[in-house]
C-alpha cells in the first residue's frame, strides 16, 4: 500500500510538472508574459541576454535547493528536490511552441494550467522550488505570512518585466498571478464542497427516519429550547452532497412544510461516507 502511494505521489508531481512547463512554454512565455515565479524570471532573463531559460530555472533551482537545505532543514528540502530538479528538464523538453495566438486567452489558459499544476504539488507536500521558498523562510525567521512573502517576491520579478517587455505584459502578468491564485483557492477550498443543514422541525423523527433511509446519510440530533415558546425541541444537523440538497427539502416539505431549515456551504468533509467510501456520517 505505501509503495502504490508512493508511486501515485511521485507520478502526480512529474504530471505536475509537466503542466508547468506546458504553462510556461506553450501559453505564458511566447507571449512574453512573466507571471512572477522562477519561471517569470527565467522568461525575462532569456529574453534580455537569450540564455536559454531551461539551464536559468536550473541555476536558480540548484541555488533555492541549498537555502532550503541551509535554512529549512532536511525534511523539506527532500520534498522540493523532485519538483526542483526536474522543472529544468522539463521546460527544456517541452518545445517553446505558440499554441494560442490570442494573448489574452493564451494568459488565462496559461494561468489556469500554472494554478493546477501548483495546487497538485501543494497537495502533495512539494513544490518545484523558486520563489515558493524564499517565504517559507521568511516565515520561519521573520514570522512573515507565507502569502505577504510570495506576493513580494512574485511583485519583484513582475517588476522587472517593465524594464525588459512592454507595460502591456506588464499588466497581462498581473492578471495572471490574480487568476492563477484563483484557482489554487477554488482547488484548495471548492472541489469539494457540501452542504451542511440544521432542521427544526415537530415531526423530526419522521425527517431523521427518511434521511437515514432515503439518503442514506447519517443525522445528529442538537437538544435546543425556544426563546419565546421556552419548549425544547430537536434540532437535526445534516452533511450532504449538494446532489442531494434538493432531495432532502422534498424529505422535509413532504413531512413539515413549516420546518425551520438553515443550509451552510462548507468547504471541505473527511469522515465515513465522504473520504472513506459510501455510507452514513
């Protein structure tokens, strides 16, 4: 079991990768859009001296390597060394192609691709090194939030590109980093959202009965008191797919169409019947 693990792991942070350099490559660097990042520099750097970019992220890499090892101790530097080590060949076997021609949909797609492929190696407890490690140690040493010190040294190299492009990729890089952080966020936070609702409700056995049954999910009964009426009713908390809210409200219409429903969005469920297969919570 830990050796399939393993091999998914060590498969999605090449795929990851791959993605990267797909990004960068084929959809930000022709267009000369340098979206921060070691890859923007490596972008901005190629195009003021033509050192190839693949042996410039390789330099830059081999440098964050022995700070990471320096400054943040084993345990990371082992998970940065993989993605570290092979985003250089990467990008330098993946062709530098213009696949869009259109520079606004080639930024966004550029973007899109950049954000899943970081969230990917996030998740995976690793990264492709460059300036992803500058502030995990200026959180160490300094307290600074990781976000406050990635914003800094992204806005650096964003910078930079006003010296070498024009204020047009200036901005596009901007955006880029904007819908790039977007799609981490709704990675990290909105794949995998359900509804979690609290039902008050004079025929709660019936609902709770149909729930377990009907849904198949699980049901927690909260002992509550009225503040007007001063009479303790249940109260049934409920986490579910949002497939099935709308089942759910014919549940409680079809026994109480006076019930008292409150439905939250929550981000993220682990537990029986949402991580570990099917069943009742």
């Amino acid at each position: 079991m830990k050796t399939k693990r393993l091999v998914i792991r060590l498969s999605t942070i090449i795929f990851s990768i791959i993605l990267i350099a797909v990004g960068v490559n084929m959809f930000l660097g022709p267009h000369q859009i340098a979206a921060g990042g070691l890859t923007g520099l490596a972008i901005i750097i190629e195009a003021a001296t033509g050192m190839d970019r693949s042996i410039i992220v390789y330099i830059g890499n081999g440098a964050v390597l022995v700070l990471t090892l320096i400054f943040l101790g084993r345990e990371i530097f082992i998970n940065t060394v993989i993605g570290a080590g092979l985003l250089p060949v990467a990008i330098g076997l993946i062709p530098q192609y213009q696949l869009v021609d259109d520079r606004m949909l080639s930024m966004v797609v550029g973007s899109v691709i950049f954000g899943i492929a970081v969230s990917l190696l996030y998740k995976n407890r690793a990264s492709s090194g460059g300036t992803a490690v500058p502030p995990l140690i200026m959180k160490k040493y300094f307290g600074l939030k990781p976000s406050i010190g990635l914003f800094a040294t992204d806005g650096i190299v964003v910078a930079l590109s006003l010296f070498i492009f024009d204020v047009d990729s200036f901005f596009f890089a901007i955006l880029s980093i904007f819908i790039t952080m977007m799609v981490m966020g709704y990675i990290e936070n909105g794949l995998n959202k359900k509804k979690r609702v609290h039902i008050i409700s004079k025929h709660s056995d019936a609902i709770t009965n149909d729930i377990l049954h009907d849904l198949g999910r699980g049901v927690t009964v909260i002992p509550t008191t009225g503040a007007y009426e001063k009479a303790e009713i249940p109260m049934l908390m409920v986490t579910l797919e949002a497939a099935d809210y709308r089942r759910l409200i014919e549940i409680v219409d079809k026994h109480d169409e006076e019930a008292f429903m409150v439905t939250d969005v929550v981000a993220d469920v682990h537990g029986r019947g949402f991580t570990y297969g099917s069943g009742s919570v």
